[in-house]
C-alpha cells in the first residue's frame, strides 16, 4: 500500500470520531405528526425505532434530545435519460449531490428547487452550501452547465451561489487520465466536451469565491467530516481511486486487472450522511473495485436505513459484498427504467435483474424515479416521480412521492420484465 494511502485511511479512521455539532432550531417537516403516523398530506411514515424483517434499522427511542430534521429528495431529470440529482436539505443546509442527465435537467432542477408549483420552494436564498460531483460523466454533470440562453447559461453553477464544491479527483477517458485538481485545456484531446464545459463554470465559480477542493485533497488536508446541525453530519468516505487510477488496481487487490467499466465510474465521490444512529449512503457510479475499496478501507462503515442504488441499477454495481456490509432498509434507484440507452440486452437495462437479486436479500423497499421504454426511446413517465425521504427530529421516516407509491415488486413494469425474487415473492 502507498505510504499516502495508509495516511489516507488513517485519517478517515480518525474522522469517525465524534465532533462538535452545530445546534439550531426548525421546524418539523410539514405534514409528519410527532407521533410518525400517516399524515394528511398521503405521507406514508415509520417510527425510527421500527424494525424491517429484512433490513436493520437503528433504535433512537432512548434519545433525550431533537435532532435537526434531514430529508433526502431524489429527482426526476425531465427526459428519457439516465442520470443522477439529489438534492439533501440537512438543518440549514442545501447539498446538491450530480446535475445529471442532460443540459436541459438544469431547469428542471432549478425548478424544484426554488418554485413552489414544481416541487418546493427549498433554496429560498440562492445559495447550495455544498454540491458534491462524483464523477465526470454527463449523466451526472450536465445540469451543471445547463443550456446556453443567450450571453449567459441556464446550469447549476450559473444559477446558485455555491459555498463549498467537492470534486472527484481524477478525470478518465479511455487511456487518458487527469489529475482533477490539475487538470488544464491543454491537455488536449482527451477531454470531453461536457467536461471542457464543467471546468470553465467550476472555474468561474472558483474566481468567485466558492470554496473547492477534491474529495483526494480532503484526504491529504484531514477535512473529510462536516458537521450540518444537531446530530447530522456529512462525511466523505476514503475510496481508493480517490489518489489511485486503474493502473493501480493490482495494489488494491493483487488479482484485479484493468476494467473497461471503471475508467470513470470507480472515481466516485463516497458521501455518507448520519442523523444520530442513521446513516445515508451515496455512491455515485461506483462498481465492484471501488465498492470492494469502500469496505476494505471503511471498517467501521454501518448498516444504513437508504442507500442510493449504485450505478443506476446496474449489474455492475449494488455488490454482494458492500450490501452484506451496509444492510440497506430502503433503497432508491435513479433511473429511467427498461430503456436501451445504457443497455444491448434488456435485461441489463436499469436496474439490471442481478442488481435487484442481491437487494432484494436485505429489502423490498425499492423505488424507482422513472419509466422508460425498451421499444420507445423517447418514451419516459413517471415511475415514482420525485421520491422524498423525510427523518423530523425524532429520526421519524415519512416517504412521499410525486406520482405512485408502489415499490418497485408491485409495479406493472416489474411485473413484466423483471423476475421475482424468491425473497420477494
């Protein structure tokens, strides 16, 4: 192991440790009764000290004090892409993790984020105080940049005052690999069109005061954990590719060889967010290195009450060994479910029937943002539309969704082109 990773993970060991907490007052999240029964408003809720009989859920009941409320919001992008945006309100704090799928999500992003007849009027100040880009791929990236309108652009960056920006660490394409925190235009060729764009409105953001780092230079600096409010926090798990390319892989593991899959997706930023004993866990893209990475160099990783499905769904992702580890109660897929557009063979359309076996032995709480269609490229609905998770101050859990509320088993779709899993059944 490189001496800096063992430094690396020596740190990361270290920022588990307790830190002091920010104390502020808000109010319960409309529409949840203290008690965590169904509301008015169709929620539907659970005590925190519930239990699934087939994930583990943490136990808060003898907690004497109020956490700040968290809630986590899984997006619709507005087109029949593939991609990834959730935005996470924690105490006083806006965190946007991915603008995906397409240049034109910026608005439809913006919208829910700020007016009230398309969502909520959440980032009532203009401004995110963190965003979080995993990865350079479009599907992740391009609401960032959004659209031109005439001199100026409708993308993320040029919409929000963004505080602090926490960046992958390595750019790849193919054999090319850049340094993110170095990265320049003349480098060349091997730069994406969509990344160009990134970097000249991450700069522009820079230049204007936004703090950023990549989630390597967290590491090196020892800034890895960030207090959100009472009893919250974010933190930026250690994975290997985080100072590592696949170039490297054997000294991961001294088997691994190169992987087409992990050029880009395995550069990942890990985020974990906790509300006392609950925990939250976000992967970004990343696949069976960069999981296995996780585990390896997270001992302490816990068993978490919603884990964003890995990779969209993929078969690629959501492993055997990162969800015996984690234990998810509940997951969420962000996808444009059943079309060709990540696929060859529908049944690696997302998610992938591989990835829904191994979920489906720790849950059926399985939700999907939207619906595409294998025959109809253009063709994409709602699934469960925006998917809220909603935690008040007693870590009391209400869901909602903008269109249907069925779990993933229950829905037509599944029904006809998945295959139930004997844990499901």
């Amino acid at each position: 192991m490189h001496k800096k990773t063992f430094l690396f993970v020596l740190l990361s060991l270290l920022s588990l440790s307790s830190c002091d907490l920010i104390s502020s007052f808000l109010p319960d999240f409309p529409g949840l009764s203290s008690s965590g029964s169904e509301s008015s408003s169709g929620l539907t809720s659970e005590s925190a000290s519930e239990s699934s009989s087939s994930g583990s859920a943490s136990v808060i009941s003898s907690y004497d004090g109020d956490f700040d409320p968290i809630s986590i919001h899984f997006l619709e992008l507005g087109n029949a892409n593939t991609g990834d945006c959730i935005y996470i309100k924690a105490g006083e704090n806006d965190i946007l993790i991915d603008a995906g799928s397409r240049k034109g999500s910026a608005e439809t992003i913006a919208s829910y984020l700020t007016d009230s007849t398309r969502g909520g009027d959440y980032v009532s100040d203009g401004k995110l105080e963190y965003v979080i880009a995993t990865h350079a791929h479009q599907d992740h990236i391009a609401g960032f940049v959004g659209n031109k309108d005439g001199d100026s652009r409708t993308g993320i960056f040029y919409s929000f005052e963004v505080e602090h920006l926490i960046d992958f660490s390595y750019y790849c394409s193919s054999d090319v690999t850049f340094d993110n925190s170095k990265v320049t235009y003349e480098d060349g060729d091997g730069l994406s069109a969509i990344y160009e764009e990134y970097l000249d409105a991450r700069n522009k953001l820079i230049e204007g005061g936004t703090d950023w780092s990549t989630a390597g230079q967290l590491f090196e600096e020892g800034k890895t954990t960030f207090p959100l409010g009472n009893g919250l926090e974010m933190d930026i798990l250690y994975n290997f590719f985080y100072d590592h390319t696949r170039d490297d892989v054997s000294e991961l593991e001294p088997d691994y060889k190169k992987s087409n899959f992990s050029d880009q997706n395995d550069c990942s930023v890990i985020t974990l967010f906790r509300q006392g004993p609950k925990a939250f866990l976000f992967t970004g893209d990343a696949e069976e290195y960069a999981e296995h990475s996780i585990v390896k160099f997270n001992p302490d990783l816990p068993k978490v009450d919603l884990f964003k499905a890995g990779h969209h769904g993929s078969y690629t992702a959501s492993g055997e060994e990162l969800l015996a580890k984690i234990e998810p109660k509940s997951v969420v897929c962000c996808c444009c479910a059943g079309n060709d557009e990540y696929a060859k063979d529908p049944k690696h359309s997302f998610p992938a029937q591989e990835a829904i076996d191994r979920i489906a032995a720790y849950t059926d709480d399985v939700y999907v943002t939207t619906l595409g269609s294998w025959e109809d490229k253009s063709h994409f609905e709602p699934m469960n539309g925006n998917i809220v998770f909603a935690y008040d101050r007693k870590g009391l859990l209400a869901k909602s969704f903008s269109a249907s509320g069925l779990k993933l088993k229950e829905s037509d779709w599944f029904k006809s082109n998945r295959t139930m899993p004997p844990e499901w059944a």
